[in-house]
C-alpha cells in the first residue's frame, strides 16, 4: 500500500524540484513536494496550493500525480486529481481520504490509462475493473468504457469535456510560406538510386516546369524556395498525376508530403474544383490520414501553404481540440480534410463528413497506420457511407520503411497494378546524418547526456527516450542542471504539446525529451543533434528517430546510448544501417553484432517490391499480418 509523505524540502536526489514548473506549467509559488511509493518506483509531483497545477514529475509507473486543489469537489475543500499508472496493476488510487487498492488491471483496449478522477466525498470516478480510461480526446470512442465500480447498472461515466482551442494561424505570405534554407547537400540527391516496379510506370520528371502545373501552384513552389525536386518528388508526381495508387518508401526528409501534394492539387484545379462553401455537410475530394497530431498539423501546413491564393481549402481535424471549433472550420468548407483515424471517424460518424466525391485516400506514415493499432481504424475509414471502393479512388501511402508483412496488409487498401516506388537505401538512415553509438551502461546514461548537452549549446536537440516517465523525468533533471529543456508525449495535454513544439522550434528550450510521438514524420527546422538515451526496440523506429536532423539536405549529428545488457538484438541491424550509410563502426558493435546473439524476428529493411517474391504476386490470397498493439507507453492520437 502506497503511503504520501509531505516534505518540508526535497530529498537530495533532486534538490531543485521546484524547477519542474519551469518546464511544465510556468513558474509557480508555494510549492510542496510530494512522494508517492509503490511498487515499481518514487512517484514526484510539484502541488501549488494558490493555483491549483500540477507538475507532471518523473518517477515510477506506480504512482499517481495529484494537485492539491484547493478546493476540489468535497466539502472540506479537498480534491485530488490522479493520473494513475495505464491499469494492469500500475496505480492505485485515494477516495475520501482513505487508501484504497487500485490494482483493478485490465488492458488498454478495455481500460486505457488506469486513470481516475477523484473529489474527496465524490468518490471514485472512472478507475473501474478495465482500467478506468476517461477519454482523454473526444474522438476516442471507441478505446474503453470508463465506467463507475460503483455503479450497479452500469452506466457509463461522462468523459470530461475538451475546450482548448489553438490560437488562430497567422495569414500573412511571410508566415505561410517560411521554409528551410537549401542545405549544403542538397545536390547529392541527384545520385540517389531510385526503384519503380509495377507495370508501365510514367517516365519521371527533372523539373517543376515539366510537372505542368498551374500558375498558381508554380508561384507557390517558388515562394517556399523550392529549386528541384527531390527523387521522391521527380518520381511520385508524374505517378500520381498518371492517376496511379502508390505504395512509396524513401528516407526520412526527402520531402515526401510536396510529392503527393502537388499533383494531388494540380489535378483538382485543372478539373475545374468548385469553391467549397459552408454545408452542413462538407464532401472533400481528398482526405489524408496520419498516426500523430503534431505530424498531420504539419501536412495541414504544407496543404495550406501549397493550396495558398488557389480555390481549394484544406481543413485539420486532430484529438485534444474542442471537437465542436474543428467542426465550424470543417463546416465553412472543405476540399481536403487532413486528420488523425479517430478524430476523423468522430466527424464522420456525426455526419458533417460525407465520403461520395472522395476522390483520394492518402496515408502518411503508412507502415504505423497499420502496424500500431490502426488497422482497424483504417478498415472502418475506408467502410465509411458512401466511400469509394479502391478501385474508384486513388490510394497513395507513403513512409521511410515498409517490411514486408506490412506491404502485403497495404496491399488490401490498393488497387493491384498499384506502383512500388523505393528512394535510396529504403529503410536506411540518410547519409547526411553522422551517426555515433557509445557503449553506455543504465545507470550511466544520465550523466553522459549531461555531459554531450554542456557540450552543443544552443544547438537544437532531441532527446529520445523509451517512456513517457522517462520522458518527464529526463526532462526535469536537465532543467535541473540548467539545461533548458522541454518535453512531448502522449500524456500531456494538447496545449502543453503544441508549446512545446513551439518553445523547441523558437530555440526558447534548445532541447527536446520525446518519445515515440514525436519520432514520426515531424520537420522541425535546424535540429542539429537527435541523441538515442534509449534505443528503440526496433530498427525501422531507429531510422525514423535519427532522421529528425540532416533533413532536405541539411546536415545532422545522431548519437546513441548503446546498452550492451539491454540492446544486443539490434546490433546487427545497427552495423548494416551504419554500413550503407557510409558511416565508421565501431569494432565492439561488430564484435556483438556477429556473437551469436541473433536479430531474430526483425522484417524490416525491405528494399523491393514484396510482389516480386513470387508468392505473394501469384497469389490472390493475402497474408494477413496481425496488427501490433499500439505502444503500451504512448498514445499516438
């Protein structure tokens, strides 16, 4: 049983812990520090008894975060509000004052996060046998049932609403249209080899002007500063104006989201699109679907940048917003809808989405979309009223690496002369990122980061970690040591992403904590530094998180903590992604990579056509690979 100690000062392990508002909340007074015990770790929170925030601490999954309200909802004016671990005996929960054991377990597909909302004489809310999830967004619908232990007939408990509405987007040319600066490698992609098989595949272009595109869109390429295209860009564009489904893998920053857009775009305007007005029901002809909010936001940038001084209007629509202020935008107009699964599914299951004038299904991202959970999702989507089938829309999917169970479950979303489109070393690392690894133990790591981060600066850095404890906790000790620092993972709120998405981006917190959330697609500029504390569990993860730096050209550093005890699977895979990418390996990472400890199980680093096994091209049959579950620390919505 958990016990709750109040400190007069904070233990000597983090003397400084009120420092963690610096970074999560914004400098507060009157706070006290809070410690948890529990059977997986010390769980840290910072309470502002004026305010009524919380700090998001680092510190063990069985513990709770709480704040101190105030207030509360109980009559002697204390509440507590926790965080509990994700269900499946990681939290325990408080009610009335009393310890109560809150091991009810469950999975995340039932229960969630084993969160619960307490208020003193209120009782327990949500926390119930599956976990006790509360929809942190409202497209989540369909991930649990939230229900009261206490209720007899079962109802379902009341999600608490959303109201957080971003700020509106600036409208000036200036903004819309700031881009990179061309990096010093830019002309090095002329030499890239590119694959395309499929039957008769459109010849590729070398220029924008031979993409015939309209005066609108040229006037915009020109405005981001584009000169050429990239491989991906030469190849996609003519593909897709051909009017082909498309599967395409290339290297992370090789400007994937232009390639799809810009044909997608030229061939709305040239047949004649109809300004879209305010309906209350809007039918896009485009909807593009990806696995995170702060990746899809950005192909809403792009489309919005590109479609700029044009008749098309795109929308967004993502979780952790006031689902009723994306359903105004949407409203008001819509040729393309970007979104994530689930906030789309909300929109179109309320019936301000209709799906007869789709005309394209783009997935970003693809090989996520289908191996982290979203299958199912994705199934529905393309299920949706008055959806074309595959054979009457065009589907494109994009992503740096594609194994090969995940082409042959694309595959279902395809029409089947779709064309394979492979860009370089397909599920490799670019090769203007230099890539490092150090052999750090555990109990090691955090020192060493200190140390690597005294060293770059004001560089912009990503710090990637493997759970969002870890992620908060790393964050809090670096601001700590003085190093300005930020996070981003799938337990903080929307507004707490998008700033600190924004505070990276302006250089305000030169150094970014991160888990998988942020790994996906993201193009920040100037990052100049990715550093791996923990190594993901996969390589295709890898190859994604390194290519946040060294992105349309420029150059970049990726150093990685090699733990010899706990990432000895990934040695081989290491050695030949460092291998093609021209880069020095070090003689101990060979030496483990070829001892015999194996890389079974791994399917990535496919560089071709999984139709051209044989197998899979002759036969109708196709092999269903069963979808992973989404990432037990993170959610990716």
């Amino acid at each position: 049983m958990g016990t709750i100690t109040l400190l007069a000062k904070p233990p000597v392990s983090l003397k400084k812990a009120n420092k963690m508002d610096e970074w999560n909340e914004g400098t507060t007074s009157n706070t006290t520090t809070v410690t948890s015990q529990s059977s997986e770790g010390t769980q840290r929170d910072s309470w502002n008894s004026d305010r009524g925030k919380y700090g998001r601490g680092g510190g063990g999954r069985g513990g709770f975060q709480s704040s101190f309200s105030g207030g509360g909802n109980s009559e002697d004016g204390i509440g507590f509000r926790g965080r509990g671990g994700r269900g499946g005996g990681r939290g325990f929960d408080r009610a009335d004052r009393s310890e109560s054991n809150g091991f009810g377990g469950g999975s995340r597909g039932r229960g969630g996060r084993g969160g619960f909302r307490q208020g003193g004489d209120d009782g327990p809310r949500g926390g119930g046998s599956g976990g006790g999830y509360q929809g942190r967004d409202e497209d989540s619908f369909a991930r649990g049932d939230s229900k009261d232990p206490e209720k007899k007939d079962g109802g379902e408990e009341e999600r608490p609403r959303i109201t957080y509405v971003p700020e509106a987007l600036p409208e000036d040319e200036a903004s819309i249209f700031a881009h990179y600066e061309k990096g010093i490698n830019f002309a090095k992609y002329d030499d890239i080899t590119v694959d395309v098989s499929g039957s008769n595949p459109p010849p590729a272009i070398m220029t924008f002007e031979e993409a015939a595109l309209c005066e609108s869109l040229r006037k915009n390429i020109s405005k981001t500063g584009y000169v050429k295209p990239t491989p991906v860009q030469k190849y996609g564009i003519p593909i897709i104006s051909a009017g082909r489904d498309l599967m395409a893998c290339a290297q992370t920053g090789s400007g994937k989201t232009a390639a799809f857009l810009l044909p997608i775009l030229q061939q709305l305007m040239a047949d004649g699109v109809a300004a879209s007005s305010f309906s209350e029901l809007q039918e896009p002809e485009v909807i593009i679907v990806a696995p995170t909010r702060e990746l899809i936001n950005q192909i809403y940038l792009e489309a919005r940048k590109f479609a700029f001084g044009t008749c098309v209007r795109p929308v967004v629509v993502y979780g952790g917003v006031a689902t009723g202020h994306q359903i105004r935008d949407v409203l008001k107009g819509c040729n393309v809808l970007c979104g994530t699964p689930g906030r789309l599914l909300d929109v179109i299951g309320r019936g301000k989405i209709g799906c007869s004038k789709l005309r394209y299904l783009v997935m970003d991202e693809a090989d996520r979309m289908l191996d982290m959970g979203f299958e199912p999702d994705m199934r529905r989507l393309v299920a949706s009223p008055g959806m074309p089938t595959k054979e009457n829309r065009q589907t494109l999917m994009f992503s740096a690496t594609f194994p090969e169970d995940i082409q042959r479950l694309a595959a279902d979303f395809l029409k089947t002369d779709y064309l394979f489109l492979a860009v370089g070393v397909v599920g490799g690392a670019c090769s203007d990122v230099e890539q490092k690894l150090v052999q750090v133990t555990k109990f090691s790591k955090r020192e060493k980061l200190l140390d690597v981060l005294k060293t770059t600066g004001t560089e912009r850095t990503m710090v990637f970690v493997a759970t969002k404890r870890q992620a908060d906790f790393i964050a809090t000790y670096l601001c700590q040591e003085n190093v300005l620092t930020t996070s981003i993972h799938g337990d903080r709120e929307q507004r707490e992403r998008e700033q600190a998405l924004a505070d990276f981006r302006s250089g305000r917190r030169p150094v970014l904590v991160a888990t998988s959330v942020a790994a996906r697609g993201l193009d920040i500029p100037d990052v100049q530094h990715v550093v791996n504390f923990d190594l993901p569990d996969n390589i295709d993860e890898y190859v994604h998180r390194i290519g946040r730096t060294g992105r349309c050209g420029n150059t970049g550093r990726a150093l990685s903590f090699y733990d010899p005890e706990a990432d000895g699977q990934l040695a081989r895979f290491l050695v030949t992604i460092l291998s093609k990418a021209q880069q020095e390996v070090p003689s101990w990472l060979e030496e483990s990579a070829f001892s015999g400890s194996g890389s079974e199980g791994f399917k990535g680093f496919n560089s071709t056509d999984s139709r051209k096994g044989g197998s899979f091209a002759d036969s109708g049959a196709r092999s269903q690979a069963a979808a992973a579950p989404a990432a037990e620390d993170e959610e990716w919505e």
